[in-house]
C-alpha cells in the first residue's frame, strides 16, 4: 500500500466482528489457562504477552504502523524520543564501548551523549556532518559499535547525507541509526539511502496535537549482526539473563528489537502507557495531510523571512538559498522536509527574547512540530546547557530563533510575526 494508507491501516488488522480501531488494552496484565503457557512466553519459545511493562497489544500494533512507514522490519514504542534515542544506543553499546556522533543535535541529545553516557562508561565522539568522508573516518575507533545522526537538526535544520554516514558506519562494520523526528517517513525514509535503525520522538509531528510525550525504535533487518559478531556479543551470544537465548539466531530479522523488549524494557520499564499509544495511532491517521500544511506554511514563511532587512539569515531547506537545499532535494520528498524553520534576527540575544515574548497567536513554548504554530529561543531553553563554544558546534547562535510553523492559516501567522519584528524594532 501507499503510505498514506499505510498511516491507516498498518498494524492492524480485524478479523470478522474484531473493533475497527485498534482496540486500547488497558490492563497490566494477561490471563492464561495453563502454567505450561506462560512458561513458553517466558522462555521467548512462543509470541504473547504477559506483563505490560514489556510489551502490550495496542503498543505493539502502533509499533508495527510506524515500522510498516518506515519500511522496517520491526518496531517498538517507548515513554519518550529520550529513550529511545538511549535504548537505541545502549542495546549494542556498554560501557567500554565508542559511540560516533553528528555534533548537530538536538540539546537533549546532546547531553544525554555528552554528559550522561560517559557516566555509563560509554566514550562519545562528535563530528561536523558537514565533513568530507575521509576526515570522519578518522574518528572511527576499534571499539565504535555505531554511527548516530539527525535526519533533520534540531534547531540548526542540516540535512543530513545520508549515504555518507551509511558509508562511515558500514566501513567500520556498525550499523547507522538516524533520528527521522523531523521529516517523518512522509518526507524522508533514511532505510532507502543505507540507514539501518530509525528513532523517533513521536511527540512530535507523529503525534501532531501536543497530546502524549512518546518514542519509537524502527529497525531495518538489513544490519547482519552476526557478520560482525564480535561486536555485538549481545546479540550474537547467549543472554544469560534470558535462558541463553541468542538473539540473532532465534529472531533473525527483529533480534534488535526483541533484545530492546526482552532486556532493556524489563530492566528499564520505559514504556508508553496502552491511552497513550492508542492516541499517537489515532494521530498517525491524518500525518500526510498534517505534513502537507507544516510544508507549505513554512515554505511561504522561510521565503516572508528571507525578504526582511531585520533578519539577518533564514535557515530552511526549501529555500534555494540555503546551503543544504540540493542535499534535501535528494534526500527529501519535499525540500523543506517540515515545518521547522530557523532565524537569526538582527540584534542581540535580548532583541530575539523581546521578538518572542510580542508574539501573539505563536505560542512560546518548548515544543516543536505541532498543530500550533510555537516558537522558542534555544540558547536560552533547549540548548541553555551548552557552553559557546559547543551552541557553535550544534549550529546555534545567540539570536536564532526556532519557529516551528503549524497548521493555521499562513496569514494569521504572518501577521503575527510581522507586528512582534515592529516591536523589537
């Protein structure tokens, strides 16, 4: 099927009588007649369900939508984007272990990479994705177990080349997990260009209404792990914490995924509540229709901003002056990829929060990728963390401002933007 069907009908399929809607299955726990059952889901010897905590009905055929989206073979739904992007990290690295990153991140991100994995004994190395191949390699070290990049930079909005990470990670024999936030898989499907496991925080345009926080892991099934089995001893060997099972073997295709639930969901419990879910599938529904409007809002905005002499640079791909629009006519089905656009005002750091707080229908808000158009400062909110040296590095400046564009009318917004300009002026 076509993808906007797909974001219909994916992941769930009734039988004769069965509810239309994925159904929510509100409940921790299953009942099963026999003890001899509930040992075989134990043992990973049978498909159920047992415990929410680690997988639960409506969860999963979610899961399975936004796997099918992607092209993937498997997928699982987590409590938030941050743990996915953790789980999607820590299910193949430990502590002695190398993670290779693109500097162009989102702050979460970056922290979580910067400050919390070392804690964990896991080494991080961030890199300009804008450097040629040859100069990245050089980072790659023998104990690096993959390659981590944006699709999309949250804020900075560089396109990732997808190819040459691809390239980067396959030459070292590890696999390359792109963040698709921002694109979603109706402007950019990373498994195509040689990307092997996709994260998302669903929060975001997924979701589109500011209704649930929420994650999701998408795993290709093209990494051979046991091509690389020294590596990845997690999947390739037996896991004592699970009678011995060998992930790659018994599950082929969705052994990363499995390990994901079977180890870290056990462990970890990050997972999403069944109501939560069952929202976000709800929300996938009208995803083309939503990303169709953030597109063209924005298009109409970046090139409004682009003609203002108070502006001193707009940064979004759909525009062909900016310097990653043929790599978004490659990578994106439509160049500008989302509704996120970011701009540097003329002025200072208090000019750009005096901008903000004169906005009237955008909200201020620390959210992004909504039905509602919001704004924000991020050297002051997501990015306040940073020190100058790397806001430089994640591509922000004390005066960009991030404007995520939503679904109203392009004229409301415009006007809005055009009498906060006056007022800093």
């Amino acid at each position: 099927m076509n993808i906007d069907t797909e974001c219909i009908h994916a992941g769930w399929d009734p039988g004769d009588g069965d509810p239309r809607q994925i159904p929510i299955y509100q409940s921790t726990t299953w009942y099963y007649d026999s003890s001899e059952h509930m040992a075989k889901l134990f043992d990973l010897s049978e498909p159920g369900y047992f415990y929410t905590r680690l997988a639960n009905p409506t969860n999963d055929a979610v899961a399975a939508r936004i796997a099918a989206l992607e092209g993937g073979a498997a997928g699982v739904l987590t409590s938030s984007g941050q743990a996915a992007s953790f789980f999607s990290i820590f299910n193949i690295c430990q502590a002695g272990d190398h993670l290779l990153t693109s500097a162009a991140l989102y702050g979460g991100t970056y922290n979580l990479f910067a400050i919390t994995l070392p804690k964990m004994g896991i080494e991080v190395s961030f890199v300009d994705p804008d450097a040629p191949l040859a100069e990245l390699k050089k980072a790659i070290q023998p104990n690096t177990k993959c390659v981590f990049a944006e699709t999309l930079s949250n804020p900075s909005l560089n396109v990732l080349d997808i190819e040459k990470f691809a390239t980067l990670a396959h030459e070292a024999g590890v696999p390359l997990i792109v963040d698709n936030t921002f694109p979603t898989p109706i402007n950019c499907r990373p498994f195509e260009h040689g990307a092997d496991i996709v994260v998302h925080s669903t929060t975001k345009y997924l979701d589109g209404h500011g209704s649930v926080v929420g994650g999701a892991i998408v795993d290709s099934g093209n990494f051979d792990w046991t091509a690389h089995a020294d590596k990845f001893p997690g999947l390739t060997t037996p896991d004592d914490s699970y009678h011995g099972v060998i992930y790659a073997e018994q599950f082929g295709k969705a052994a990363y995924i499995t390990k994901i639930v079977a180890q870290l969901m056990r462990d970890l419990g990050s997972i999403p509540s069944p109501h939560n879910s069952f929202l976000l599938g709800v929300n996938i529904e009208s995803l083309p229709l939503r990303m169709a409007k953030h597109v063209a809002n924005a298009q109409t905005i970046a090139e409004w901003l682009e003609k203002r002499d108070d502006i001193k640079i707009v940064r979004y791909p759909g525009l062909t002056s900016d310097p990653y629009h043929k790599l978004a006519k490659k990578y994106l089905d439509v160049a500008g990829g989302c509704g996120v656009i970011s701009f540097d005002l003329e002025g200072s750091r208090e000019d750009a929060v005096k901008f903000l707080d004169a906005l009237k229908v955008i909200s201020v808000a620390t959210h992004v990728a909504d039905a509602r158009s919001c704004a924000l400062h991020p050297a002051s909110a997501t990015h306040r963390q940073l020190s100058d040296e790397q806001l430089v590095s994640a591509g922000v400046t004390p005066t960009l401002v991030r404007l995520s564009v939503g679904i109203e009318d392009v004229d409301d917004l415009i006007a809005d933007l055009d009498q906060a300009l006056a007022k800093v002026g």
